[in-house]
C-alpha cells in the first residue's frame, strides 16, 4: 500500500491504475479509523480492483466552536488498518494542497435537505462536505464510493449531488457498526468518558425501541419520537439536540399515519461530545 500527500501523486496512481482497466473504489474518511471504517474498506475492496483511502480532516466542515483542533489525527494506525483491509493508496493531503486557493468555489445542496436535522445546528457543514467530496471524486475518478449509514444525512445529501451533478459512479451505503454494547462505532467516541459511554448507551437502547413499536404496529411518527425522547431524557447526562422523522429518500416530510421508508434520526450530546445515531423504519 502507497501513502501519498498530494494531488499530483494521487493523480498518478488513478491513471496507472485507469490505464490497467481497474475498476476504482474510494472511501472517504477523516481519519482516526475503526471497525466502521474498516467495513467501508473490506466493501470497497471486495467490489473494485483498486481502492483509494483518502484521510483528511475537513477543515470547511466544522463550524467556529467545533472540534476541529480535538478531532483525533492518528495517520500511522490508519494507514495499518486500510493496508490490512486492501487499500492500494492512502491519500492524506494537507489543508493547502485540498484549499489551495482562498477557499471560494464551493458545491452545495440547498433546500431542507441540507437545513433539517444537522443543518440546524450546523449550517456550513454539508457545504464543507459536498465540496470536499466533489474534490476527491474528481481526483480518485471512483467507480464506487463507500459511506456509513451512521451519517444517515450526509448520505441523502451525497446522493442528490451524485444526482443532480451527474456523477459516473455508484455511491454505496454500508450498514451502521456498532460496539458489543450498541454504541454506533464513531471517531468521535474518543472524547467520551466511562461514564458518558455508559450514558449514550441509551441512544441504541432507544431506537431499538422505537422499531419495535413500529414493527408493533404503531405509524404515528409523533408518538415514537415522543417515546424515544422521553427515553433519552431519563439519561441525565443527555442533552437532546434533535429526535426527529423523515421519510426517505430525500429527508422529505413525514406523513401522518407513516408511509413508506422513514428516518428517525437522533442527536445527543453526552457533556461536550455530541453524537448521532438513527434506525431506518420501513415495512418488511
Ligand atoms: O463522513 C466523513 O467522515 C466526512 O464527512 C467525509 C465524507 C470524509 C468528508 O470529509
């Protein structure tokens, strides 16, 4: 496996690989590597000849008071994990070689796609990652692209941008990895303490909740998020930011009684660290 920091690198590899007819599979990623990414990687590997790992900590994505500086960097546990799951290249480029100019040209999906659920507390965040997402696209040239249904938003939003720009590639949603106790794998699960830990449990704990009241029979959206979130607050260390439903795809309305594939979709904060988790409800 190749570690490479550049655009002109990375662009070497695509074409030697593109010159060999080999099919091409990316997966983006920030880095600080687990068990989700690593599935990310063993799907990307299975289904393409040549898989491109970029690691790169997003700097347009983060908003003023979050944790870019925290966020974990961990390049050298990376790229062993990437090597051992069969990336061919690791890119990890620095913020001037992604942003080399003042960072003024930017791809964006508007409408409530991008403004419900994070985009409430985050408004620059899905610019941020559809711009660098467009950048990576256009530099690896992927057949396929990988994306964990953790980041259930990010996904309805890359999927319309794939659309609408008419990206030639695949995007490919693999299922969310969770730790034995249920806790959605993050790299943001670093930051918390034992105790906080022990506290989000309650994120999985609830939403598997709401699926059995859904499976149940129960199609009133209202009542299971009133259900999850009455849930969550008996946590006291929980700070809810959102329970909400979407229906999919697209993050549209729900509709009253519940039709088709919905999202609940949940965002808690456990002392500063803020994660989200959610469970897709559709009829069998
Ligand atoms: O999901 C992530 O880790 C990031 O948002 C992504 C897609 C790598 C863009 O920076």
């Amino acid at each position: 496996m190749k570690l490479v920091h550049t655009v002109v690198e990375l662009r070497e590899e695509v074409a030697q690989a593109k010159a060999q007819g080999l099919t091409i599979g990316l997966v983006p990623t920030m880095g600080a590597l687990h068990e989700g990414h690593a599935s990310l990687i063993a799907a990307a590997n299975k289904e393409n000849d040549f898989v491109v790992v970029s690691v790169f900590v997003n700097p347009t994505q983060f908003g003023p008071n979050e944790d870019l500086d925290a966020y974990p960097r961990t390049l050298e546990a990376d790229c062993k994990l990437a090597e051992k799951m069969g990336a061919n290249v690791v890119f990890a480029p620095s913020p001037k070689e992604m942003y080399p100019s003042s960072d003024d040209t930017w791809v964006e999906v508007t409408g409530d796609i991008t403004k419900v659920l994070c985009g409430r507390t985050r408004p620059i965040h899905f610019r941020g990652v559809t711009t660098v997402v467009t950048k990576l696209f256009n530099l690896a040239q992927p057949d396929r692209a990988y994306f964990g249904q953790k980041d259930a938003q990010q996904v309805e939003v890359l999927k319309r941008m794939v659309k609408d720009l008419f990206f030639p590639l695949t995007l490919r949603v693999m299922p969310i990895i969770r730790e034995a106790d249920g806790l959605a794998k993050s790299s943001r699960n670093t930051y918390l303490s034992a105790e906080e830990h022990t506290a989000a449990l309650v994120l999985s704990r609830s939403l598997k909740a709401a699926k059995a009241m859904y499976e149940a029979g129960e199609r009133d959206a209202a009542k299971i998020t009133a259900a999850v979130t009455a849930d969550i607050e008996k946590e006291p260390m929980s700070n809810i930011d959102y329970v909400e439903i979407y229906a999919l795809p697209g993050l549209e309305p729900v509709a009253t009684p519940m039709v088709g594939s919905n999202l609940l979709a949940v965002a808690v904060k456990f002392g500063t660290t803020r994660l989200i988790d959610n469970v897709v409800l559709e009829e069998k």
